[in-house]
C-alpha cells in the first residue's frame, strides 16, 4: 500500500506527510534519550530528524522548484546532500561528548543523534520501510543493549599507592596476596623509597570486574598496622 497515496498526491502532500514523519521518528528516539537524562534528548533528536528531512526534500524535489533553469545547470545528486548533512551533524554529536576525569561520556547519543539524521535522510527521500525499521533498530539498541551491558562482566581500572615502612616494608608478594582476597590483579608495578617520610611505595594498575571490590580492599587496608598510608585512584588502564 502506497502511504503517500492516502494524503494525496503533490508537492504539499508528500512535503507535509514526510516532514510529519520525520518529526515523529525523532521524537520517538529521543524520549528514549529524555527518559535517561542524556543532554541531547526529545527536542535535539526531534529536530535533527526534521532538518534532514527538510533538506532531502530540497534535492527531491528541486525540479519542480527550478523550472524554470536551464537543464545544464541542475544537477540531481541526492547523495551530496546526504554527505553534507551527516558531516554537519558530526559537529554536532562532538558537541553531545563530556570527558569527565577518566571516563567520557555521551558517545552513545552521539551515535543516536549521527543515526536520527540519516533515518531523516530516508523519510526525506520517501523510504519509509528503511526509516521505520532504522527507528525500531534504534530504539531497540539503546534499549535492549542497555541491559545486555548492565549484566556483561566490564573489567573496572584504578591505580593503587602502598606506602609502608622503610625498615620493614610490605612485599609485593603480600600485597598481590591481599588483592587476591578481593578478586583484584594488578599489573605494571613501579617502586619508591621516600626517605623524608621513611616510607617504601608500591604502585600498581589494578582491575576488577566489580568496582565494590576497591571499597572492600580500601576498608582492609586501613586497618593494616604495616601500611602508613594508600590510594586508590581510578584510571582508564
């Protein structure tokens, strides 16, 4: 069945059904967006998916906008106009990105807002079966996927400082022993002697599939008698 068909043929017809469906698709992914709090949510998602759709409809149907031009000076390339609307929108999802310390965030709603525009190519250009299924696949993405990593085991890194004494400090192999008690490994050990504070340091990048386990570790070595001082410093590896 042809969708187009029910609203009637013509330039305002087919503009309206399409706009109206872009407006829609975007709306759709970004409550998505707006339900977890992401910056870039309902109105950003909504009129990134009616721009592309807008200016798709430009290269549609630039014909009957330029009737009147001589035939050598229209060119039909509807692809150029795709190009140039996902390069716009890669400011724009550069823009959805934070870094904060060691984690970044909003690379996922980059990603929604880079893929809304290209489902607002599709309406724009009138392929409503690949826009719908792009919206289904989406909204199933961020939604489905997102338990699918909730309950997938994710390696947690953090950067360990044992300070102990000079005299008696505490082995690695002690130490490697007591993050084998918390489930925790460590890997690229360095070592200091600080003889102002009369004190010998391990340092350490450590990993965990489960971050609690760096508040238990925390919690046994503050009551260790041979350990002056630590930290537990999160990290990216």
């Amino acid at each position: 069945m042809d969708i187009e068909a029910l609203f009637g043929d013509g330039l305002y017809a087919t503009t309206t059904l399409r706009l109206l469906a872009g407006l829609l698709a975007g709306a759709l992914i970004g409550l998505e967006r707006t339900f977890h709090g992401r910056p870039a949510g309902f109105r950003t998602h909504t009129l990134v998916c009616t721009a592309s759709s807008l200016l798709m409809l430009l290269t549609v149907y630039q014909w009957e906008l330029l009737a009147d031009a001589p035939l050598e000076t229209v060119r039909v390339d509807p692809t150029r106009m795709a190009q140039g609307i996902m390069t716009g929108i890669g400011f724009l999802g550069a823009g959805a990105i934070m870094k904060e310390r060691f984690s970044i965030r909003g690379l996922t709603t980059a990603a929604s807002i880079w893929i809304t525009a290209a489902i607002g190519i599709m309406i724009g250009m009138g392929f409503y079966f690949a826009a719908a299924l792009g919206v289904l696949l989406t909204l199933g993405t961020l939604s489905v996927f997102r338990w699918i990593e909730s309950i997938t085991p994710t390696l947690t890194y953090a950067r360990l400082m044992v300070r102990s004494g000079a005299e008696q400090p505490t082995s690695e192999e002690e130490l490697r022993r007591i993050l084998g008690e918390f489930d925790i490994s460590g890997t690229k050990t360095s070592y200091a002697l600080d003889p102002e504070r009369a004190g010998f340091e391990h340092s350490m990048t450590i990993r965990t599939t489960d971050d609690l386990n760096f508040a238990r570790l925390a919690h046994h070595l503050r009551a260790r008698k041979d350990i002056l001082s630590f930290s537990i410093t999160p990290s990216s590896d």
